[in-house]
C-alpha cells in the first residue's frame, strides 16, 4: 500500500469516528431534551425543598412540582410570601398538597445554624427533591472596591453557604434510602461568558455552585442521588435586568415547565 493510500485510509477512518460522535451527541442531547420519557418525580420522595421559593423560578418550580402530586417544603425570609405562596398553591391543586414552611434569611443565618433548623424541620418527612434556588444579586453593577462589607457578605452567605448547607441538611435521608434528586439553579453568569465585570462577588458564587454541583454529583450517583446544576441565561425575574418575558427572555413559569421532563 503507498503512503499516499495509507494517509487517505487513516484520514478518512478517522473522520468517520469523529462524526459518528458527533452524531450520537446530537442524537442523545434530542432524546433527552424532546423524546426521553418523563420520570414519576414521586419514585423519589413524596415532599420536595425548594429555598426562594417566593418568586421567580423557586415559585415556579413549587408549582411545577406541585402539580406532578408532590408535596413542598417552602423556605424564604418573609413569612407573608410564603403565606401568600402556600395559599396560592393550595388554591390551584388543593389541600391534597401538603405544604410546610420554613423561615429563613440566608443572608443572617450561619451555616450550622441552616443546617440544623431544616434537619429538625423535614424530620419524619420523606424528603426526595431538593431544590437550592435561593440567591442574591448587586441591585445594580458596581465596582469590586466599591461593594460594602454587608453586599459581599450577603452574596456569598445566600448563593454559596445557603446552598452548600441546605444540601448537607438534605443529603443524609437520601443516602439512607439510596435515592433523591438535587438540583441547584446556577447562572449563566458563571459559564455562558469569559467573565461578568461589575457583578465579580454574584458570578464567582455561581461558579462555586457549577463545581460543586459537579463534584457531589459524581461522589453520590453511586447511590442512587441524582445531581444537577440547571443554569439559566437572562430570565424575567425580580433579580433580572430585564423585568418583562419577551420571545427571548422566558418567565420563569416557561422556564420551569421543561424542567423534569
């Protein structure tokens, strides 16, 4: 064989696997996203945590999982939203979902202290979804230098200690029953963009949330513990720039219905 055959064999062979993997990419990413089969969240756990779950996409999401039969343990810092949320829910599916909720202001709290509250709260519930939504934003772009102690506190204590606490607090019931699903909202933030000047202390403590998600993923998959990080790009939220849904900004009704499709 001349080397000239050689080299066209070699090349051709090897373009030939290289799109064959790009073709099962593509193939898979469509049959998870559009054909894969909707799982019975339920398989997990009859009750669901969802922190932030007052607006935006933590409400969303309560409502989503309330509908698939579900009952929720809502945590935010204003007893009166979560009222008004609790009674939202009950009003659409009814008092067959059972809902608790838990006052905490992440922003104040320390991290045992999170910790401990939710443990003595969900014990004797069978707890198979948690939802680490909470977080906190600058209310408008600012220099590093320019943040107050209190904002740099505030928005790593709410993205980074409020989520990393409240899996701790979650995670134990799970491994005794070798199954539970977690899910941390990140940001694009943290991984859609090189960088995000002016919001450093909120796009670094998304980051955080990214790596972990990752890493306690592969820790606890062997024991049936589903784990993801779902980052959103701009969605209509309070926290968003952008206040209104158009065709290119989702609300977060939008946004949460493909979520455990």
């Amino acid at each position: 064989m001349e080397s000239q055959d050689f080299v066209l064999i070699t090349t051709t062979t090897l373009g030939f696997i290289s799109l064959c993997k790009t073709l099962a990419y593509i193939f898979k990413w469509v049959w998870v996203m559009f054909l894969r089969p909707s799982k019975n969240l339920k398989d997990y756990g009859s009750w669901a945590v969802v922190t932030g779950s007052t607006d935006g996409i933590g409400k969303a999401l309560a409502f989503e999982l309330a509908s698939k039969g579900l009952h929720l343990v809502l945590i935010g810092r204003n007893p009166s939203k979560l009222e008004v949320t609790s009674n939202e829910v009950r009003k659409r599916y009814g008092e067959q979902v059972e809902i608790k909720n838990i006052v905490i202001d992440f922003a104040k709290f320390g991290g045992e202290e999170i910790a401990r509250t939710i443990k003595e709260e969900i014990e004797g519930l069978d707890v198979g979804i948690l939802i680490n939504n909470v977080g906190m934003a600058y209310p408008y772009a600012r220099f590093f230098n320019e943040l107050e102690t209190e904002t740099i506190e505030s928005v790593i204590r709410v993205n980074v200690e409020g989520t990393t606490w409240v899996t701790r607090a979650v995670l134990p019931a799970m491994l005794k029953k070798k199954k539970g699903a977690v899910v941390n909202i990140g940001s694009g933030a943290s991984v859609a963009v090189s960088s995000y000047p002016l919001y450093t202390i909120y796009a670094a403590a998304k980051a955080y949330i990214a790596m972990f998600s990752k890493c306690i993923s592969l820790e606890y998959k062997q024991h049936g513990i589903h784990i993801q990080c779902q980052i959103p790009l701009v969605v209509a939220t309070k926290m968003a720039p952008v206040k209104r849904s158009s065709f290119f900004i989702p609300s977060p009704e939008i946004l949460a219905e493909p979520a455990y499709g």
